[in-house]
C-alpha cells in the first residue's frame, strides 16, 4: 500500500469516486442495515477529504439474496448486479474500463474485493502507469500475495462499515428520501435492466434466464486491454526533445563478438531518432569489468558511455540506486531505459510501483525475448541485436571518435562510490587493497545475510522445543 494525502490535490478532492463491490468477497454482515452501506462509504471518503459524488455498484449471484438487502441498497442509490460468481471478476473489470473511458482523470476507482492482489493487480497497474487515478481498496481477507498496485487507502470491509457511519437513523432516511427511485438493478448475463425489484425478480427467476446462465455464462477471466500495448509508438510533444538515460547490463546483454563498441551509443541514438526522439542521451553500462579488455572499454568511453564497475550479486541493487537519484534530480518527462534480460523478474515491480507515482517513458532492451508481457508498461523495445544493428547514418561520428580517441565518459566504480576519469586510473583502482577489501566487505554482508534467512527458514521449518518437534514430527 502506497498511501497519500491524495485528497489534498483539489483536482481530486471534489472529482467522482466510483465504487465496485464483489458481495461474494465482502458480504453485508448479518444484522447490517444494508441501508447504511453508502453513507458509510462516503463517510469514510470525508474522513480523507474526498466529498464528490459516489456512484456504487454491487455485483454477485443475486438469485437467492434477501429483497430486504436489495431495496436497502437500491432505495440508498446503490446499483445492484446479478451475475454468475465465477464471472463477477470479469464484470467488475469490464465495468471499470468502461468508466475509466467515459471519466478522464482526475478520479477515485475503489475496488471492494479479495480478489485485488491476485486477479486485478496486472491490469490495474499497467492502466495506471497509463492514466493515474487515485485507488482505494477495502477487503474482508488480507491477501498474501504482495502487490505493487499504488493505493491512496485501504480497509477491512467490516470496519469500514463500523467505524466510518455512526450517525443517528434520521439520517438514513434522508439517503431514502434522497433515492425514492432507487437505483437500477441490472442482469450482466441478459444485459437486463429495470428499476423495479419486483420485475428484476421475475427476470432471474424466468426461463429464458436459466437458459442464458447456462449457454452464455460470460468469461471468468480478465478482457486485459493492456495487452494491445506491446509496440513501439511514436514519441510524444512532451517527450521527444526530453532527456534520455540508459542502465545497461553488460553482464546479460554483453557487446556482441566482433562487434565495433563504439556503434553503442551511435546506434541507441539513431534508434530512438527514428520514432522521433532527438533529446540529450545518457549511458551508463555496469558490469563486473576487471577482465574485461581495455580496448572496449575505451571505446564505449570515447563516445561518451559512462562504465560502472560492479558485481552479479549487487548490479541490480546499484541500477536501481541510480534510477532513483536520476530520477530526483530529473522530474518527467523524461524517458528512462533498461538493458537487461531480467527486468521483469528483478527490476519491473519496483519501477511499476514508482511509475504509478510520476510516470516516465519507459524503453527496454534485451538479449532474448521475455516469456510474458511485462507489467511495466512501455513506449519502446528492442532486441539488442537489432538495436545494435550498424547504420550507415553512423559513420561520420564512429571516424570522428577513432581520429581524437579521446575519453569522454566517466569511470566509476559503484562498490566504492568513486569516479576516475581516465582508464589508466581506473585499472588502478580495481586492482587497488583498498577496492579489494571493499569487495570483500560486500561478499562478506552478502554471506551474512544468506546465513540469517538460513536460520530463519529453519526456526519455521525446524521447531526448537521437545514439544514442538515432537508435534512437528507426528504431523508428519
């Protein structure tokens, strides 16, 4: 959870707040006055400084749900939703794209649900990256799946209903009178509506109901519209004169054999001209670079790619200690990108999560296609190999490099956090006691760690006392 003082922007203090709830997941508590749902809800929006109008819409297998529980929400202006359980996910789902398009930000999406970690999340977190909207969660079971969905609040669907309305009953009435229509009641399978209870009843209870549930249930999974979003787009006005920066791991996506090193920068270049990208690029490529030759490295550096020197347990740590300084120091638009064949599985959630904050243009590049679609959502990807491909509008610059041979990107090395400007003083250094000992130091921290999740696994696994190992054994 990634709360805020999100209210405190007035652009979404007064915006609209849409409400989906799985009453399957979160049922109205026995003895609940359904009528209280809404106020209770939108007390608890006050309490955060949101007072726009709240439109709330419950979904489930309505076919044996008391009408006391129905007219209580309808008559408080709650729309109710009857669908088959397994699709009450997909309905929501549906629902929600179709608001986010007939409602621009800014806006409040609140998902009542136990499903959000493990069936929304994906989808959710590309939309987001997209077209921020303030998000709010509240469940009945916390999930223990971990996700990095951006939500501005989050509530046990209970306390929620308990805690946030404790007004007198009086005010309830005037919810009722506020709604005499009441809201409508809706058939997701038959794309059924009406406003009478009485005539939603006789809907569900028909034959040509029964038939429909069972020849065109409806789907169970997600229609993921971010899915269409894998290619390379033309730059945006904001972002085509914008910086650029680039975190390459040489280590995953080494400078192919036979390969001129000095077409590097050239070639990234060229790449992004062509969807009309034309701003300032930086590079900055990391790797473990004790054994790698001089004459490589003093070529990325004459065309102006800083060289990282680090190590496979900690290059991914120091790649994201660097986003996060660029970024502070770099407030969008900007376009940032990764080189890497593990982005996904390392670096993706944590750049979701940030990107769901202040959203930057993201490119990525990689040695081998990934196995699934990344939920970091992107602008532009490449393969290395046709990234790299040489290009003619190159040549120019690759004589201009090789005539001055002159080294115009920085040494450093991320272990000991120092900068030298020249080859000669950085073979030093790699080879310095000093950096030794800084290296040791961190294979030292990697161990210790690696000792301490050790024990921890095993005080779980293991139980210490007689009784413990005692019970511990017969369970097994």
């Amino acid at each position: 959870m990634w709360e805020s003082d999100a209210a405190k922007a007035a652009e979404y203090a007064t915006a609209k707040i849409a409400v989906w709830w799985d009453m399957k997941d979160c049922p109205i508590p026995e003895g609940y006055d359904a009528g209280r749902v809404r106020p209770s809800i939108e007390a608890a929006f006050k309490k955060l400084g949101y007072s726009g109008p709240v439109s709330i819409t419950a979904y489930g297998d309505l076919i044996q749900t008391p009408n006391r529980l129905l007219r209580g929400l309808s008559s408080t202006g709650v729309a109710v939703a009857h669908t088959v359980s397994r699709c009450i996910c997909s309905r929501m789902f549906t629902d929600m794209l179709e608001w986010r398009g007939q409602n621009p930000a800014p806006g409040s999406m609140m998902i009542i649900s136990n499903q959000v970690a493990y069936v929304f999340s994906w989808d959710l977190i590309r939309l987001q990256q997209h077209t921020k909207y303030n998000i709010f969660v509240a469940y009945s079971v916390n999930s223990e799946y971990s996700s990095t969905l951006r939500t501005c609040k989050e509530w046990r669907w209970k306390r929620l209903l308990e805690e946030y309305y404790k007004q007198p009953d009086d005010t309830i009435i005037q919810y009722y009178k506020r709604s005499e229509t009441g809201a409508m009641f809706h058939c997701k399978t038959c794309s059924f509506h009406s406003q009478s209870l009485e005539i939603f009843r006789k809907h569900l209870a028909s034959k040509n109901h029964a038939l429909e549930e069972i020849i065109n249930p409806g789907y169970a999974q997600l229609a993921s519209v971010t899915k269409k979003w894998g290619k390379n787009y033309a730059a945006k006005a904001e972002h085509a004169a914008a910086k650029i920066a680039v975190w390459w791991d040489m280590m995953d996506c080494p400078i192919p054999e036979g390969y001129d090193a000095r077409q590097v920068r050239p070639s990234m270049e060229a790449a992004f001209k062509s969807l009309g990208y034309s701003g300032p690029v930086s590079i900055t490529a990391y790797g473990d670079f004790k054994q790698t030759p001089d004459h490589l490295l003093r070529a990325l550096s004459s065309t102006g790619v800083s060289v990282g020197h680090t190590v496979s347990e900690v290059i991914y740590k120091r790649m994201f200690s660097d986003f996060i300084e660029w970024r502070g120091n770099n407030p969008p638009p900007a376009t940032m990108m990764v080189i890497s064949n593990h982005v996904e599985e390392v670096l993706a959630d944590d750049l979701a999560g940030l990107q769901q904050g202040s959203k930057y243009n993201i490119f990525l590049a990689y040695s081998y296609r990934p196995y699934k679609m990344s939920v970091l959502v992107t602008s532009a990807e490449w393969l290395l190999d046709s990234l790299l491909a040489v290009l003619e509008q190159t040549k120019h610059l690759l004589r201009k490099c090789s005539e001055t041979g002159e080294s115009s990107g920085i040494f450093n090395c991320t272990l000991c956090f120092c900068d030298l400007k020249s080859l000669d003083d950085f073979r030093k250094h790699l080879s310095s006691e000093e950096h030794a000992e800084e290296e040791g130091y961190i294979y030292d921290l990697i161990e210790d760690n690696l000792s301490e999740r050790k024990l921890e696994i095993e005080s779980k696994v293991f139980p210490k006392s007689k009784r413990l190992r005692k019970a511990f054994r017969s369970s097994s």
